[in-house]
C-alpha cells in the first residue's frame, strides 16, 4: 500500500481519496494489538520522499508528525510506508547508518535510489531486530 500526500490527502489507488486522518485512522486499526509484555511497545516507522530527498523515522503519533511534515515542508510529499512495527527506533538507527553515505543534509534527508529502498524495506520486515 504507497499512500501519496496530495493537497493535504493521504491518497492510494487501491482505496478511495481520504483525508489525511481518516487514513491514518484505518491503518491505526489494522495495529489494533499495540502491546506486548514480551517486546514492548509498537511504534511506527514512516519513509517518504520529498522532491528528490527522502526521509525516514519512527514515532508513536504517525498522524500528528506527518502532518507536521506536511505543515512545514511546503512541497509534495508521497509516503512510501508508515509501519507499526516493534522496534521501530531500533530500526530507524540501523537503517540510518546504512545510508549515512547518502546524507544530502542535515542528518535527516537521504539521496536514495530503488536498491536502498529495497533494502530499507527488508530492515523494516526484518523480525529479528
């Protein structure tokens, strides 16, 4: 599922056009089971492009920083995932230092091509970590 930020709408082929809290609001619900006493906590990590950077980080309020970005950043936006996911900092720190030679600036915004999407996915899905 790629969700595409659009005059401030989530939008993705498979589903209707949604307002941005709607959709985050359905994907809330797909993560019901939001704890574990065994691994803690689920949080979210969340991977978008803007222009030709991308960004990439873990929260536990997806709707409030994405519409953050979407407020400060005054270009199109198209997010490529927001996951829950146990971990996701963990997660987030592993795959920033597999990228820190793309750094395009700050230490936030990466220069990516479609190989380190591919393997920046795999971390995501990755079980183990």
């Amino acid at each position: 599922m790629v969700f595409t930020l659009k005059d401030g709408e989530w939008i993705d082929e498979s589903i209707p056009r949604k307002p941005l809290n709607v959709a985050f609001k359905s994907l809330r619900q797909q993560f019901k089971d939001t704890k574990s006493s065994y691994h803690g906590t689920k949080e979210w990590i969340y991977f978008f492009k803007c222009q030709n950077l991308y960004k990439i980080g873990s929260t536990k309020q997806p709707l409030g920083r994405l519409t953050i970005y979407d407020q400060i950043i005054p270009f199109y936006k198209e997010l490529i995932f927001c996951r829950q996911r146990y971990h996701a900092p963990r997660k987030e720190g592993i795959i920033k230092r597999e990228i820190k030679k793309k750094c395009e600036y700050g230490s936030e915004w990466f220069k990516l091509y479609e190989d380190d999407i591919i393997e920046i996915n795999k971390i995501v899905e990755n079980r183990s970590i």
